[in-house]
C-alpha cells in the first residue's frame, strides 16, 4: 500500500494505492486521523487500490465520521471497481460521499 | 475433498498478501469467474483476520487453508490450533449503524453460502468451513 498527500488549492488529496489490508490499514488510519485534524477538505483517489478489506474501510468510516463532527468534507473519488465492491457489500457506498473523479471532487 | 490447496502459513498479517494470491490462484484454476474469485479472497481474508486477532490473540500459530471442489461447491477450510473459539460470540454487526470494526463477519456471511465450524482434526483447535455454489460440474 501506498499513501501519497498533495494539496490541491486547500484540498488535500490522498492517492491510495495497492492493497489496503489489516498489514497496512493502521497506517492509512494514522495518515488519515492525522489529516483530519488539520480540518480541511480532503479527496481520497482510490482509483489504484487493488485490495481493501474490513480494516481499511474501517480506517474510512473513522475518518469519515471525525470529518463529519467537524464539518469538514471527506470524499472518495473515482473508486475503483474491487474497492466498490467492498463498500457495496458494506452498504456503504450509499453512506460516503462518492466522486466520480478527483476534480469533480475538489469543485464546490 | 480432493484439495486443490493445502498449504500451511504463519497467522501473521504479513502473510495474508500470500493467501490471498495463492487463494485467487486456487480459484481462478477452478473455473470460478473473476468476480467470484475476488469475493471468496475477500471471505478467507477476513476469516483468517479473526484467526489472528480472536483466535490467536496475535501470538504466533498457523493457519492451514485447504480449498477444493464439492459437487459445484467450492469449499474452503481454515484450520487453526489456537483454543476453541466460543461461537456464540461470533456474529455480524448491524448495518444500520455506520461505525469501524465489525464488517468482516458480515463479508464472510454475505458472501459464502454455507459457514460452519467442523470438528477439527486430531492437534487443531478449530476448523471452519466456508462453502460457495459456484455450478453443478463435479
């Protein structure tokens, strides 16, 4: 897994890469709890992860739900196909806010 | 059985990248479609994480994965040599609720068709198995 920050005109945007799983997922968490408390919009592109599983979701759902106490936006952007698939069987892909790219993310 | 896989792995999270592939793998050569082939990796992934966390407690162990066809039915089974787990406290969380932790049970259940701790071999602490129909070929 690989977790890469950029800031995008005060948005910052996370490019995860790889398999997120229970080696790797206390990382992202760190990364993303870490990023949350710096309270600006942040894009999760989730456009190269090849695998992700309870624990790197949980790791979203955490970040998610502290974005949300603060008012903050956290979006995942131009998720692809097997990560989909895992928020879609936790029914979660109706719950976080999905982009269909990272630009589309960032706009207003 | 007639076991397409049989391999013994050290219940480590460093490991499970080698589970994985070798789980697709093992599917993949099955017949299953791809879709399918990534569900059942995701199923034994997340069993063998409640090996590690909840079985082993995160100490040292194996974790034994056999696979193999079934009548169309695609069995996996995951042998530990941890103590036996209670049952009765494995079970899914509630969707309802949006928090962290708790999914992995539910992607086990929502995913394989038929789950169930065996009696274990002789030495073994637990033996699940997961079955999924995946078609009527022998």
């Amino acid at each position: 897994m690989i977790v890469e920050t950029r800031d995008v005109d005060g948005t910052t945007v996370v490019l995860l890469s790889g398999d997120v799983d229970l080696q790797h997922s206390p990382r992202l968490r760190k990364t993303l709890m870490e990023l949350m408390f710096d309270r600006r919009p942040v894009v999760i592109d989730m456009s190269a992860v090849s695998y992700i599983d309870s624990s790197g979701i949980a790791s979203l759902v955490e970040a998610y739900q502290m974005a949300r106490r603060n008012s903050g936006r956290f979006t995942l952007a131009s998720v692809s196909p097997p990560a989909l698939r895992v928020l879609q069987l936790a029914r979660l892909d109706k719950v976080f806010t999905i982009a269909p790219t990272v630009e589309a993310a960032i706009l207003p | 059985m007639n076991a397409a896989l049989d391999a013994r792995y050290p219940a480590r999270p460093e490991r499970l990248q080698e589970i994985r592939r070798a789980v697709a793998e093992t599917a993949g050569r099955m017949g299953c479609a791809d879709s399918v082939v990534s569900d059942v990796v995701l199923a034994v992934d997340e069993a063998c994480q409640n090996i590690i966390r909840h079985a082993y407690h995160g100490s040292d162990g194996d974790i034994v994965v056999q696979m193999g066809r079934e009548s169309g039915r695609l069995v996996v089974r995951l042998i530990d040599f941890a103590p036996p787990v209670d049952v009765a406290k494995i079970c899914p969380r509630a969707l309802d609720e949006v928090r962290p932790g708790g999914l992995g049970t539910h992607f086990i259940r929502s995913i394989m068709d038929e789950i169930a701790f065996l009696p274990p071999p002789a030495g073994a602490g637990n033996l699940l198995q997961m079955v999924k129909r995946i078609g009527s070929e022998p």
